[in-house]
C-alpha cells in the first residue's frame, strides 16, 4: 500500500470515523493482503508512510470474500472479479483475511 493510499485512508478515516470506513483489497496472494491488512489495522509494518505507527483499526476484507462478493451484482463481480478469482489462491487470502480482523478483537 503505497504512501498515498495510505494518507487517503487515513483522512477518510479522520473524515467520517473509523467505525464508517471498511477497507477491501484486491491483493493477489495472501502475503500482500496480510501486509496491507496489517497496515490499515495496526500501522504501516514498513514504517514509512503515513500510518507508520497510527493503528487506525479499520475493519479489512478482501474482494474475493463470500461476505463482499454478495454485495456486488453477480454479471458485475463475474467482469471485474471472476478470472481473479479462478486463478488466486482464494482460501490462503481469505484466511490472512480472517486471521487479521481476529487479531483485532480485544
């Protein structure tokens, strides 16, 4: 997640509050989502862009979540989504998906 993403997330989140803001992904391995999941929730892990140390704790999923995807028209989702979600590892995403919103639960 480059430094400008992260300072646009970061105002909308100033904006409208972290409990109005949800983060989607479309990472294309579970490495990059677990990353950029990490630095929406706990900071930037690289410490270099805007939200190094600013743990904004949004809630994160990613585009290829059952939860997302019956938010979005299916002829839509099958345009713009289908072919990633045949060639992704969708499980291992999903589970760094989950893993990172459980890790928020205090």
């Amino acid at each position: 997640m480059d430094q400008v993403v992260q300072e646009e997330v970061k105002k909308a989140t100033e904006k409208y509050g972290s409990e109005n803001v949800y983060v989607i992904l479309g990472s294309p391995d579970e490495d990059s989502a677990e990353i950029f999941a990490e630095t929406v929730t706990a900071g930037d892990p690289t410490y270099a862009g805007p939200l190094a140390g600013v743990a904004l704790g949004l809630p994160v999923y990613h585009i290829l979540e059952d939860e997302i995807k019956e938010l979005i028209p299916e002829d839509v989702y099958q345009d713009q989504i289908g072919l990633m979600e045949l060639s992704l590892n969708k499980d291992e995403i999903i589970d760094a998906m989950k893993s990172a919103r459980a890790s928020q639960i205090v």
